[in-house]
C-alpha cells in the first residue's frame, strides 16, 4: 500500500458572507431522523441545502462542518455530493479517519460555479474507491485546498486518490 501526503496551505476563512458551523458528533453514517446525533451525511445535507436536516443545524454560506469526535467513521454508502463551498475541520490526520471500506468514493465536490472552494483540513482518507478520485473528486471552476491532510490506499480509474476534473 503506497501512502501519498500532499499539503496545500491555505486560509480556513469563509469570507464575508455569514456562515455556519455545523458539528459532527458521531463515527457512525446514518440518514435518520430523531436519533439524536449529526452525522457527517446529514452535515454535507444541511450545509448544501442551508436547512436543518435532522438534527443537524441549518448552513448558511461557507459553511465549517466539524467533528467532535475522533476514531475511524467507516461510509456505508456514496456521501451527498457537495454542491457549494464548503470548510471540513477534523481533529488532526491522526485522529479522525474517513474510511470507504474500498467500496465508496468519500467526497464529490462537483461545484456549480467558479470560485467556489473546498478546503479539508486535519482527516485522513483511507480505502476510498471511485470511478474518478478514490478520496475525493472536484468539478471544473472549483479549488481544492488541504492542510493537514493524509490519503491511504485509495484508488480509482482515473486520478487515484484525487482527481480534479477541469473539463466541466
């Protein structure tokens, strides 16, 4: 298994626009209502939508998803694509671990405008697998932006573990 680190430095500011910090407080990847936990699948829905969803807080522009939480969260099942800018906070690439159990992709980030950015700082993805981007593909117009940030065994037909689509 090859490990690979890159590092991009950037600022973690969300701008002027208002935005909200919405925290994951479980490992667990569930989608149900009442069960008194945010999970990092309803946060990508509520930071996307800018609504509560379950019992996530609702996003308002960039918004900051950040765990509470440390330990290894294992996806069940392809995350939300993530449609606008967006900050994701883990506490440190050796204590939060992102897993897609060399099934699932862990994070889509299409865009859907120039200028929009995702930036990731202290996770480390492991067994990612996609068709583009094991770990994490973006969309045309769009800035990926990591600190912190570890990816391990993660594979794809194109792009490994990233793949930055600049076509679209």
């Amino acid at each position: 298994m090859a490990c690979v680190t890159i590092r991009l430095c950037g600022a973690l500011s969300a701008g002027s626009v208002s935005a909200a910090t919405i925290t994951v407080d479980t490992l667990v990847d569930t989608d149900i209502v009442g069960d008194g936990i945010c999970t990092l699948r309803e946060a990508i829905i509520a930071a996307d939508s800018d609504s509560a969803y379950h019992e996530c807080p609702a996003g308002s522009g960039t918004d900051t998803i950040e765990f509470s939480v440390t330990g290894t969260a294992f996806v069940n099942s392809v995350l939300p694509d993530i449609t606008e800018s967006l900050i994701i906070k883990g506490p440190g690439f050796t204590k939060l671990i992102l897993d897609g159990s060399s099934l699932y992709q862990l994070l889509s980030f299409p865009g859907s405008g120039a200028g929009e950015s995702l930036n990731i700082r202290g996770v480390k993805f492991r067994n990612g697998s996609g068709f583009t981007g094991g770990a994490i593909t973006t969309g045309g117009n769009t800035t990926l932006i990591t600190n912190e940030v570890r990816f391990r065994n993660c594979s794809s037909s194109y792009g490994g573990a990233l793949y930055m689509n600049t076509n679209s």
